[in-house]
C-alpha cells in the first residue's frame, strides 16, 4: 500500500519539474515540455539519491540481510531509463491530448496534467512489475 503514497509523493515532484520548466520555457510545444518532464524526472532522481532512497525504503524494494543498499548503473542505462520514461510521458500526452480530446492550454491544468501523469505512472509501473525487476538488477550493496 505504500506505493500509493510513493506515487502521491512522485506527482508532486512532476507538479515541481514542470513548474521548473514552464518558468524557463513557457513558449515550447506541451509535448516537447512532457518529454523533458520525464527524462529530467528520472535524471534528477539519480543526482538527487531519490533512487537509493526507494531501493532502501521502496515499496518494491527489498533490504538483504539489512544491508543499505544503493542505485548504481552505467551512465548509459540512465540515459536509456531517462528516455524511456520522458516517451512514456510523451505517449500518455499524445493519447490525453489528440484522441481525448483534452486542451491542456492553461499553467494550471498542466500541472494538474504532470501530478496525475507522475502518479498514474509510478502506479501502473508498480502493478506491471516494473518496479521490482528494476529493483532486483540496480540496487546493490553499499560498499
């Protein structure tokens, strides 16, 4: 059930990057601004140890023998991971904005967007066992 929390936590931190990101370019296309959301979600969080954090305290992340453990990848698995995920904001904002017909035209419901978006990801890559298998292959001991 913590991923509930953890996805409420994770739109917020969408709601702050897009906020971010519309002081400094409000003119740019919405699309070209959730892809950055995004990669830069991501990106941030390796610099930031959010990432560590969630492989200590994750909902689906697992302590062995009560080790802290931390995030480590290859500069280019982070890059990857980074554009995978600012594609799947790219994606959802394509299906909202074309087929659903949604104008997201003001500051307001962009952000709205993003802190839905963040969540609705972070829940359903939980669910897909996303979360876990990333877990099991970047999350290792401290050393």
């Amino acid at each position: 059930m913590h991923y509930v929390f953890e996805s409420v936590f994770v739109g917020i931190y969408c709601v702050g990057i897009l906020a971010l990101l519309l002081r400094f370019m409000a003119k740019a296309p919405l699309l070209s601004l959730l892809f950055l959301l995004g990669f830069i979600k991501h990106l941030s969080a390796y610099y930031l140890q959010i990432q560590s954090l969630y492989c200590n305290r994750g909902d689906a992340c697992v302590k062995v023998n009560d080790a802290m453990l931390t995030y480590r990848a290859k500069t280019t698995n982070i890059l990857m991971e980074s554009m995978f995920e600012g594609f799947g904001f790219l994606i959802i904002g394509l299906l909202v904005t074309k087929l659903g017909g949604i104008q997201l035209t003001t500051r307001q419901r962009k952000l709205i967007f993003a802190f839905v978006v963040g969540s609705f990801m972070h829940i359903v890559a939980e669910k897909m066992g996303i979360h876990k298998k990333w877990c099991k292959t970047t999350c290792k001991p401290v050393l």
